[in-house]
C-alpha cells in the first residue's frame, strides 16, 4: 500500500486491507471469509426469495434475482419456466450455507490461530503458496492454481449443461445442451457475443474457454520468470495495491458487459425469469428502463440487475484507476496541497 515515504505507517481500525498487505496467512484468510461471505449471502437469500415467490406473477415481474439465476440452470422449474418443485432449490440454498460455515471456519482459524505468514506454517505443502509481492515466480505459481480451478468451474457448468440441462428460452423447456466445439463460431462470437442466440454456442464458448484457463493455469504453474526480472515485467511495481487494482479492473469490465448482456439478451436471460428488454436512456449518465408496464411501480429483474451492474462496475473501475496510481507512486496528497495552496493565494490576493 501507498505509504507516502513513511516506513512505519499506521492505519485505522476501518483500514481492513492494511493488516493483510505483507501477511500472506492474513491474505489468505480474508479470502477464505470473503468467499464464505458469498456463500452465505447466495443459500440466505435464495431461501428468503423462495419464501416470498408467488407463482400467480411471471418470475421476472417480481424482486428476485437468485431464483431466476439457478431457473436458467433448469432447478425446480418445468415447461414455460414456472416452480414445479422447490426441493433441488432448497437443497442448493442449504449447501451454499453449510459450504458458509466451512469457508467462515477457516477464516477465522486462519485469522486467529493460524500464523499469519503461510511460510512459517507447520504443513509444508501450505509453505508452498507463502508469497511476496514482488516475487514474480510465486505470484505466477499461485495465479495458474487460480486459473485452473477456473476452469474446472468451467468444465463443471459445460457437464450439467451436457448431462442435466437448461432452460432454452426459445423452445420453453429445460433440455440437455451438447457443447458447439467450433473454433470459427468462438471467433465470430468474440464480435457479436450481446446478440447470442443459441445455448450449444454459449457451452462451446465456456469448454473453449475451459481448456484455455486450464492450459494457462498449468503455464504458470510450471514455468518461472525468464530472463531478468525488469520494470517492465513488473519489478519495483507489483505490490498489494497493484493486485488490488487490477481485481477491480477485471470486476468493473465484467460488470459493464454483464449489464449490456443483460440489458437486451434474451438466451441468456429469458424473458420469463427476467422480464421484457430494456430500454438505453442517457441523461447525465446512461441508465436502462423497462419497456412493460407492471403494477405498483415496480421494476422488472432485469432492470433493476442491469443498472446496477452498470453502475457497480463503473465505480469499480474508477476504484481501479485510483488504486494502480497509487501503485505507481503518484501521491494523491499533492493534489489536496495544490489546492489549500491555491486557496491560501486567493485569500492573500484578496
């Protein structure tokens, strides 16, 4: 983190980030939290929208956003998309909260008990993910586990499409979905991915996608930097707060597309869990609006997850834009100077 040419610095209780900035055990346990975080957030809430689903209204026409989510993995709903069974969606909800209180275990022990740098831990196989920020042949081991286990998630979603199926939005069923392993179809889709039409396309998109994480994973699992380690490459550069900008940039960006996609698809996702397409407004900023009317003012899904996707990730990105200045030494202090200076000299000119 930006210290300003202090060597010691010291930071408030609300500086969360700061304890894990050179403590790989501490970083590691924030993770483990975060994700137990998620999980909790994703099995709570899929219950609490469960509780309040009424089947008299289309899905898309009501507050809900991770029942529709797990509707277009064919859980629970049946032909033209309506709940025909809530088992496989409690059982889901459940696990995501037994997986909660495994994750936010582990973080508190890796928290508490724990020592906060992996290197000195007891387990040697743990000692192997200790990391500096500046150790490019760590970070380049520890990033191809990431992606590699991306691509296993990857290679998980394209079996269930495979072997159980999703809901196709043009024929109103859930049905199996056989990958289409094309190469030229991967390359057309790069250019027009918004207006995909076709599930086998999107599977193929997420095997292709698959074995290219896996085999980059494997990549910097197995490689080590070449040559001398320059600026250029990163040295001097790499640092908590670099990794932090570029997690947001990469955040920010998908948010942004994923807002887009929402916005007009209607494959990825249908109308009958969604609602209608959106509208593009611009006044000081571009906003979406429904194009249904529904009763007592409400929004659709797809309204209300596009624009704040939108917006999330237009904020992470000037997160981003913040953070990597930071990282490369630009001191924001200068700027809050410049400007008592120049207030200090308008008030002596008067």
């Amino acid at each position: 983190m930006q210290t300003y040419g202090n060597p010691n610095p010291t930071y408030g209780w609300w500086a969360g980030n700061a304890g894990t900035v050179n403590r790989s055990g501490k970083f590691l346990a924030a993770h483990i939290a975060h994700t137990g975080l998620m999980a909790f957030w994703a099995g709570s809430f899929t219950l609490f929208e469960l509780s309040r689903y009424d089947p008299s209204v289309p899905m898309g026409h009501q507050p809900l956003v991770a029942l529709p989510h797990l509707a277009t993995l064919g859980l629970g709903v049946g032909d033209g998309g309506a709940i025909v069974d809530t088992h496989p969606i409690v059982v889901t909800a459940v696990l995501h909260l037994v997986i909660s209180m495994v994750y936010a275990a582990g973080g508190l022990m890796h928290s508490l008990l724990f020592n906060g740098d992996i290197g000195a831990m007891d387990v040697k196989w743990a000692r192997k993910f200790d990391f500096k920020w500046d150790d490019p042949d760590k970070l380049t081991f520890i990033l191809g586990h990431h992606l590699f286990l991306l691509g296993l998630g990857n290679v998980q979603f394209v079996e269930w499409a495979k072997y159980y199926g999703l809901y196709d939005s043009a024929e109103g069923v859930v049905r199996t979905v056989v990958p289409n392993l094309s190469l030229a179809m991967v390359w057309q889709r790069q250019f027009d991915f918004l207006s995909i039409n076709s599930l086998e396309d999107v599977m193929g998109g997420h095997a292709f996608l698959a074995l290219f994480l896996m085999v980059g994973g494997l990549w910097h699992i197995v490689t080590k930097q070449a040559g001398e380690y320059t600026t250029f490459k990163g040295k001097g550069i790499l640092s908590a707060e670099a990794q932090l900008s570029w997690a947001l940039a990469g955040v920010g960006w998908m948010a942004i597309v994923a807002a887009f996609w929402c916005a007009t698809n209607t494959t990825i996702y249908p109308e009958v869990f969604f609602g209608e397409v959106l509208d593009l407004k611009f006044s000081i900023s571009p906003y979406w609006v429904d194009t249904a009317s529904l009763a007592d003012g409400f929004n659709t899904s797809r309204c209300w997850l596009t624009n704040v996707h939108y917006y999330l990730g237009f904020f992470y990105i000037q997160g981003h834009l913040w953070h990597a200045l930071r990282a490369l030494g630009f001191d924001f202090k200068r700027v809050t100077n410049a400007i008592g200076n120049a207030d200090n000299a308008t008030i002596t000119l008067n």
